[in-house]
C-alpha cells in the first residue's frame, strides 16, 4: 500500500461535524486504528498521541483515531482521557475495511473478528507513506512521531 494515493473518506467524528479526508489539503495526517474505547491498551496508546500531540502538531501533523465505537462512547472516551485530537467512528466498518485492520484475534480463547492496532502516515495529496500494523501501544506514538519528523 505505500504510495498509493488513498481513496476518499468521511466518518463521524467528535468534532462538530463529520471528518473528510478531501478537505485536508495540506499537512499530514496520522491514522490510528485500535480495537476499543476505554481498554488498557487503547487508553495507552490514545494517553501516549495526546501526551506528544504538541510535537505532532508542531511537525505539520494531525492525529486521528479510529475504532468500531460509537460517537457517544468516543465522546466518554475523549473528555475522559484530555484527548486534543478527534476520534472517528468507524460503525459500519468501511475505514477499517478500506486499510484492511479487520482480523480473526483469539480473546479468551475464543475466535473474534476484531481491529488489528494499525497506523498510517498519509501526507497532504493523501499518499500513504508508511504503515504500522499489529503494533504495541507502549512507544508506538514516539516511533510515528519520530517518522513525522523525518519527512
């Protein structure tokens, strides 16, 4: 998938209206998948973006996340944790489907499909430029955000 330009999207989001990858023109944009609100994982990774958010910005960067969540739930989930940046809903399943994140994972031993913990650096003509996929949260905002600044 590096390279290829990434097809348009819109998603609600937290924010007061829904999100459009089309109507960011410059800039880029990081794309986290994660399988739920509110879990240890998740609340991880979500604390660690918020907490470098500043250096994402600063790097010309906007931060996004996205799970199966409902708006409400990612509403909880973003005024519980101080998150600076929105989080889409991704219900229907069409984002995931689109960055192919959707897997059979074993949780408590049984078969579930499920988000695989994804990331995407896509730049300002919607080129991706790199992917992270099955990813520990711990570190994982510090070794997108040294990405960023690379480019």
């Amino acid at each position: 998938m590096i390279d290829t330009i990434i097809s348009d999207f819109e998603l609600p989001s937290t924010g007061d209206q829904p999100f459009r990858l089309s109507d960011c023109r410059s800039g880029m944009i990081v794309i986290y998948f994660y399988p739920k609100d509110s879990t240890p994982g998740c609340t991880t990774e979500a604390q660690q973006f918020r907490d470098l958010y500043p250096g994402f910005v600063k790097a010309g960067c906007e931060v996004l996340g996205v799970s199966r969540d409902s708006i409400r739930s990612h509403q909880n989930f973003k005024t519980k944790q101080n998150l600076p940046f929105e989080l889409l809903s991704d219900v229907d399943e069409r984002l995931c489907t689109q960055f192919s994140v959707i897997k059979m994972k074993t949780m408590y031993g049984k078969q579930v499909r499920g988000i695989e913990r994804s990331t995407f650096v896509i730049d300002g003509k919607r080129t991706l430029r790199r992917e992270w996929r099955g990813v520990k949260a711990e570190g994982h905002a510090q070794e997108v955000l040294d990405f960023i600044r690379t480019l």
